[in-house]
C-alpha cells in the first residue's frame, strides 16, 4: 500500500479485515472519552476500522454510528458491535470515505481513533480534512482525536504502531496476537522508518505459529505538532480546542464544532 489516494488506500484495506479486529483490541482508550460520554447521546466513530471502544460505548448507553470507507472492514465493525452488546436499533453503519463525509445531524461526538488522522493527512491536507468534517456536524458537536504528535526537543509520541526509541528499518517482533481474532496469526513483526522529520512509513508482517508468513501491509502517517492541529482545527471551524500530550502514548486533540469556518 503506498500513500495514493484515498479510494487507493481504502482498497488496499480489504486484505487487513481478518486482523482489524486484534488490531483495535489493543488500542489504548482515549483518556477524555469517558467523561464525553457522560454527556453524549450519538458517537461516531470514523474511520471505524474493526471498531475500537465499543465498550465505552455499550456502557454509555449511546447509539452510535461506524463509518467506513471499506463495507468489508464496516461489517466487521458492525459484527464487533453485536458481540460487544450494542444493540441493533442503537447501531448505525455508513460506508463512506472521511473525505467525501455525509451530514452527521443527530451526531454530538466524533471519536477518530489511532491516529487515523495522521494517515488521511498523508493524502489530503490537514485542513481539508478537519474542513470537511465540521462540514458535517452540527454546531456544537464535540471531535476527538487520537493524534501521533512530535514535540519540540523530545521524541515523538509513542503508540501501539510507532516508538521512536526502537530500531529503525530493521524487523522485530511488535505484538503477540489471539489465533482465533487474527485470522491465525501469533505474532506480529514491524519495521519503522522515518521518511522525512514528519513523515512515516510503518511496515506489519503477520506470522502464523510456523514462521509463515500470512500477510504483509504499510502504512504512512504524517506527524503533527499541537500547534499544527490547533491551527488547522481553528480554520476549519472548530473552537474550545484543548491538547492532551501523549505522555507514553498517542496525544489527544478535542474540540468543539462552531457554526462555521474562520475566513
């Protein structure tokens, strides 16, 4: 998979449905989220990938709508939100890329989980992005986001899929996996590489219980500063921004939808 375009990139998912699920399953929840469900009625959760905090959610007793550019890797999002116990009537499913986002009007919370924002910036910009998103939400609607940030005079965030302090352009073994959640793999292996000061390009080998090989994938990520984010999120509408520094792990960003863009 390289950095195209969109449709390009969305594609290329299809092959990762079968590990999506172990994937999200180790995605740490965001710190602010609990308390925004306290006050939530309708999250959604874009792109959902295999679905990430679906507990949260269960337990927040909020409908909920899962977006997605791929209707396989959706499906398996929805199939997630079934054994999680979400209920069907409180379960939305929308497949649709974040760039070409539909009205949200029942929607009071966007979460953008694992640095999915980091990776749509490698093929639009940030602005355009964050753009079209207030575009389709309703004033006051609150966004959420788990961010790979670099900060000045310090390494970069750390993640589930990125730390600076291990090796670059070598292979090691990342994450022990469930055979039966990751399509019988065992083990993940990663190989990191920084392409430009802001730029990443993260490769996954999954390997069954033999060695084998059983599927390889890339991802890349552009990495942001508060500033930035501030900045972009500013222009693109969205006001009350508060920065959450990572800490050991992804950084978080939220803010509030106002009725519309800077000029």
């Amino acid at each position: 998979m390289t950095a195209g375009s969109p449709a390009h990139v969305v594609a290329g998912y299809l092959d990762r449905v079968p590990f999506a699920r172990a994937e999200a399953a180790a995605v740490a929840k965001p710190r602010l989220l609990r308390g925004l469900l306290g006050r939530a009625r309708h999250v959604a959760e874009l792109p959902c990938a295999a679905g990430h905090f679906l507990d949260g959610y269960v337990d927040a007793n909020v409908k909920v709508t899962l977006v997605d550019g791929n209707a396989a890797m959706l499906s398996a999002a929805v199939e997630h939100a079934t054994t999680a116990g979400l209920p069907a009537e409180r379960t939305h499913a929308r497949v649709a890329l974040v760039q070409e986002l539909d009205a949200l009007p029942a929607v009071d919370l966007v979460v953008i989980p694992n640095a999915a924002l980091n990776q749509l910036a490698c093929q639009n910009t940030l602005a355009d992005l964050l753009a079209g998103i207030h575009a389709a939400l309703r004033h006051g609607a609150d966004l959420l986001a788990q961010v790979l940030c670099s900060h000045s005079g310090a390494e970069p965030d750390a993640s589930g899929f990125y730390d600076a302090a291990r090796p670059h352009d070598v292979w090691f073994a990342d994450r022990y996996l469930d055979p039966a959640e990751a399509a019988g793999s065992v083990l993940r292996r990663r190989c990191q590489r920084r392409e430009a000061p802001n730029r990443l390009r993260i490769e996954f080998d999954y390997v069954d219980h033999r060695g084998a090989s059983l599927h390889t994938t890339a991802v890349h990520l552009k990495m942001f500063s508060a500033a930035e984010l501030t900045d972009a999120l500013t222009e693109s509408g969205f006001d009350h921004v508060r920065f959450l520094p990572g800490h050991g792990g992804l950084s978080e960003i939220l803010a509030t939808a106002a009725r519309s863009a800077r000029s």
